[in-house]
C-alpha cells in the first residue's frame, strides 16, 4: 500500500449493537448488563467497504476495532515491502489501541500494524480514550499485571529476538566458513603445486634446448604433448582399484626402459587414463631411445599442470556456487515478495546445512520439477526449511536418512522433510508449535523454531503445517498455496 493513501472510512453509527448484542462477542460476554450498556452507548458501528484501509502502520492509536462481519488482514513494514501478519474472518478478534490501557509515560501510542477489509466488513469502535477508561476502572488488578506482562514481554521478546538472529547469523557464518574452507583450501594447495610444476617445466625445456634436440625433433614432442593432453582430458573415469592396476603397469612399462623415478611418474599418466599403450606409441614415434626419459618427465609434467589447473577450476567453481547459493538463501539482491522455485530455497539451505546434516545422515530428495512457481518470501521460507532440516538432523541424532518431498495435493503445494529418528510422542505432538516448547535439553533450543515456521506458514503465506509421526518415519508437511493469496 502506499504510504500517502487516505483513510476514508464510512462515519461511525451509534447505537447500532444492543447489550444483547454485544454479549454475543466472545471479548465482552463475561461483562455486566451495566458495563454492555455502557458500552453500547459509547461504541458505534463502522462498516468499510472491501479494499478499504482501516488503520495504517504508525498512525496515533485513536480507537478500538471488533470485527463483527468480514475478512480482514493486518500487515507489518519490512522495509519497502508489507507483510501480512494475519489474515481472519472470525467474528469477535480485535485489533487497533490495544494497548490504550498502559499508563502515559510520555511516548505515543501508534498502530503496531496496518488493517485493510478484503471484504465488505462491519466493526464495533470503541475509541482509545474510553477504552483505556474501561480498562483502568473496570478492572483495576489486570491492568497491574498487564502492565507488567506487557513490559516485561517486550524485554525478553526483545532479547531473545535479537539473540535468535545472532544465532541464525552465526549458524549461516559457520557453515558458509566450513563449506568455504575445503575449496579454498584445495585451490591453495594445486596453485602451490602448480607453481613448482610450472618451474620444473622451465628447467625441463632448457635441459632439453641443452641437448641439442633437433627442431623436428621437438616439434614432435610438442605434438605428442598436446595429443597426450586431449586424450587424458577424454579418457572415461577410473575407479580406485582400476586406477591403482593402472599405475602398477605404467610403472613396470617404464621400469623396463630404465624411465628415472618411474614410479613417481606413474600415478600421474594413470590419473590421466593414460595406459601403456599410448606410451609405447609415444615412444615409436619419438623414435629416440635417449630422449625418451626427458620426453616422459616433460610430458608428466604438461599433464599434471592440466590436472592442478582442473583442481584449481573445480575449487573456485565450488567457491563461486557456495556464494550464489548464500545469496540464494539470503535473497539479500532480490525483494522480499516473488514468486519463486520452491527447489532452489530447498537447495541452497541444503548447501548452508551441509556441515550440521554430516556424512552419516544420508539426503534422499523426491522433487516433482513439474510443480509450478508459487508467490512468497524466500528468505522466510529459507528460515522454515533451516529450521525443519536441522530439528530432523538432531532427531536422529546425525546418523539416519533425511528425507524431502515435493508435491502436489488439490490446490497447494507441499513440502515434506521427513526423518528416520525416534518420532514425536501424541501428547507432544499438538504442541510442538507453541511459542517456547521445546523437548531438547536446557540450553540447547529456545522453542521458538516450530512457532516461527508456523507463524511465517499460516500467517505468512496463508498455508499450513502439520506433523506426522510414528517411529523411524517423522515428517513435517507444510502446504502452501499456488495462487496469490488477496492482498493487503
């Protein structure tokens, strides 16, 4: 929404809902036929038609809204996009000056969120200043408690929100670290073998320019380097054992022409697929008993400087998917809201999770590439994936298989990431998404995880998580819909 559109809400009707009436809503149905009445004399009714703003994010919290009729959704500024925070038909929620109660220490009170209708909707308004009256006289005790509820929740909402995004950003630093690390180091070590290759290489070709090798000679065995190099770069892979049977008979062919240090050289050509049968036809056409050492040596050398250059290639290739696959999980040069590939989120927390999921948890991926692009938050539905993946590791105490399924069913999309641990018992099973529960020991888990995936689900993306477990299979099912859900 814009930031400069007017809020043009049809005037408030008085004395439209009887005492009756408002018992009917589950916020006023424990109050006195003399409280109701108050009420009904103070309140009126608004009806906003569908589309209409309500309320706007930082605006002076001037009144109190109950939704009698309609659907409504609230939103959130993250900054240039708006986030839907929830999205509700239910008769009775309430929104607006909800905290009109609080006693004025001096800072206004705003709206904490926007409120558009999507429908045709009807509310009961109330206005800050009498609501925050009925509060304080009405119920003079919770509003002690509340105060210091709501004080006290803000601290530790506040701390714990600011540690959770620490621990999140140190878990994305540490692996990204640990990926980065291998790659970088084998690219380390085949430049610095490369160095000493590329020097030997110079010594090799002044020896043989020492020799007096004759420029036909050389042409050759510059010919012969470069045809030994395209066919190692076409050579089909060995396996181990292969390669090892490879190198036995390399070194023996050389051993028989008295090749100097054989057997180093050997596991070089054999690295390349190159076989005997190659050298003995490099060797006919040399034609030349006494060049044949140095022609092999240079050779090997030729060849390994490919094989460190391919090394060097493969690192710095790993180096650059690592980074696009942080920037895909990150979505740091993209905007918030898009419609997306749900695999490459899946894809690139898997790559961020790579060091936690370990060797002894083995990654089985069932993914229908059909399924279309779905709108949503990327970087949101990254934290979801990041959170289920790594319950699942450590419900299986990194040694079993992880699981992860994409589907269609009906009209929704469906992600389920699946493990082989000891499963949810049916009493913990219901509450796994409350806000602080948690079955890992002190100190291990907050207990906000499930509850964050689920807020960013439900009310994020208008979707739906649920769990299903029995032992050896657990599997957290989160639906998403295809279609773009009405906007605020």
């Amino acid at each position: 929404m814009s930031d400069v559109e007017e809020i043009r809400l049809e005037p408030c009707e008085p004395g439209v809902l009887t005492p009756a009436d408002l018992r009917t809503l589950f916020l006023f149905e424990k109050l006195t036929d003399e409280q109701l009445g108050w009420l009904a004399t103070h309140g009126c009714t608004m009806r906003v038609p569908a589309g209409g703003l309500v309320i706007r994010e930082g605006d002076p919290a001037e009144a109190f809204f109950v939704l009698l009729s309609g659907t409504i959704a609230l939103t959130r500024r993250v900054g240039e996009d708006e986030v839907t925070t929830i999205r509700t038909e239910q008769r009775g929620v309430y929104m607006g000056a909800t905290q009109a109660y609080l006693r004025d220490d001096g800072v206004p009170r705003s709206y904490m969120a926007s409120m558009r209708a999507l429908s045709d909707s009807e509310f009961f308004m109330v206005s800050s200043a009498d609501f925050g009256w009925l509060m304080r006289e009405w119920f003079p005790m919770a509003i002690h408690l509340l105060e210091g509820l709501a004080l006290g929740m803000r601290s530790s909402q506040a701390a714990i929100g600011e540690r959770q995004r620490l621990a999140a950003l140190g878990a994305l630093s540490a692996g990204l670290m640990h990926e980065l690390n291998n790659p970088a180091a084998a690219a380390a070590r085949a430049t610095s073998a490369l160095r000493q290759r590329v020097a030997a290489m110079r010594m090799k070709l002044g020896k043989l320019a020492a020799g007096k090798v004759a420029p036909d000679r050389l042409t050759a065995l510059l010919e012969l380097q470069e045809e030994v190099i395209e066919r190692a770069a076409k050579s089909p892979t060995l396996t181990a054992m292969q390669t090892a049977d490879l190198e036995d008979a390399l070194g023996e062919w050389m051993d028989e022409r008295n090749i100097t240090g054989g057997w180093d050289v050997a596991p070089v050509f054999a690295q390349g697929g190159i076989d005997t049968a190659c050298l003995t036809e490099l060797e006919s056409r040399l034609a030349s008993p006494e060049l044949l050492d140095q022609a092999i040596h240079w050779i090997g050398y030729a060849l390994e400087t490919e094989q460190l250059m391919s090394d060097i290639e493969d690192a710095t290739g790993r180096v650059s998917s690592l980074v696009h696959s942080a920037k895909q999980y990150s979505h740091l040069d993209r905007a918030a809201h898009q419609w997306i590939d749900v695999h490459v989120g899946l894809e690139s927390t898997l790559v961020m999770l790579a060091h936690k999921i370990g060797d002894e948890v083995r990654v089985v991926k069932e993914y229908d590439r059909e399924l279309p692009q779905i709108p949503a938050h990327p970087a949101e539905l990254n934290q979801v994936w990041t959170n289920l993946i790594d319950n699942a590791v450590q419900a299986m105490s990194g040694v079993g298989t992880l699981t992860i399924r994409t589907f269609r069913e009906d009209d929704r999309l469906v992600v389920s990431v699946g493990d082989t641990g000891p499963g949810v018992p049916p009493e913990i099973r219901k509450r796994v998404f409350e806000p602080f529960f948690t079955t890992k020991p002190v100190g291990e888990g907050t207990g906000l995880g499930l509850d964050i995936s689920y807020r960013i689900v439900v009310n994020g993306h208008g979707g739906d998580i649920s769990v299903e477990s029995r032992p050896g299979d657990t599997r957290f099912l989160v639906r998403l819909p295809f279609a773009e859900p009405a906007s605020s």
